[in-house]
C-alpha cells in the first residue's frame, strides 16, 4: 500500500467523520479507515480508504482483522494512484459483494458511485450523494468533499 498524499487522506477523514456523525447515533454499523484491513473471500487482505459495515456482519467482541466485504468501500485517488485501477479495485468489491462502492478524485472534483446494477455513476458538485440501500435520509452535497484554499499570508 502505498502512501497517500494529504489532500487524500483529508478527504478521508472528512468523509469518515460526516459519514461517522450519521452512522453512530443511530447504531447501524462501523466506519473505519484505512488501517483497517478486511479479509476477502477471494483471500486478499484489503484496507479501502474508508468503509462501513453494517451492524449485523460484525462480531459483537474481540480484535480481530473482518473477514467479510464491507458494505460500503470508498477509494480516493491520490497523485500516483491510477483511475484504470482504483476503477477495477472498486468493481472487484462489488464483485465479491459489497453493495456500494465509491471513488473520489479530488484532482477532477468527481465522485463515482458503483453499485451491483447498472453502469457507475459520476456526480459533480452540484451534485448530492445519496446511499438509501445503506443509509435512508442520509446525504451530503459534494462540494462539501474538497478543501477549503486558504488565503497565503503576504
């Protein structure tokens, strides 16, 4: 796993924290990030940048590395990360079950949604992310995905 560049791993905990303040109060499930490794069916052992699993797919005590496919899978693409292959990563998630699947591009400012059916769909920021097969009501614009510019001090 290679390292990600900071505007990378920023939007991953932005997205882990707004995706976190819907997914705990109401108990549906986890949010990890990417330290957290899962073991696949297909026995890779994968670390997604963020993930969500559902409350009812996780053992109720211990430490222990998941040995299931996340519900929900979210790559985002850092400076030497590839789209050809962050797109092949994410369909192989669904593949093997998770039920979304998502990639950021910051550089682009587009987000793509996979799902078991149908073909991926790009979203732009006038655009709201929606996940109601996971999260019923919950939503956040994508504009509110990229980074504050702040002002340099002359």
């Amino acid at each position: 796993m290679r390292p990600s560049d900071i505007v990378s791993s920023e939007i991953g905990v932005l997205f882990s924290r707004l995706l976190g303040n819907w997914v705990y109060p109401r108990r549906l499930g986890r949010v990890f990030d990417s330290a957290g490794d899962f073991i696949l069916p297909d026995t890779n052992l994968k670390a997604p940048d963020v993930s969500f699993v559902r409350d009812q797919h996780l053992r109720q005590r211990g430490r222990y590395f998941g040995e299931i496919v996340p519900d929900l899978v979210v790559e985002i693409k850092s400076q030497r990360d590839r789209i050809k292959s962050l797109n092949h990563k994410l369909e192989k998630y669904i593949q093997l079950g998770a039920q979304v699947g998502i990639l950021i591009d910051p550089e682009l400012e587009i987000v793509t949604v996979y799902r078991p059916i149908g073909a991926p769909i790009e979203l732009r920021n006038d655009d709201i992310l929606t996940i109601p097969e996971l999260f019923p009501d919950w939503q956040i614009s994508i504009y509110e995905l990229w980074l504050p510019i702040f002002d340099e001090e002359e």
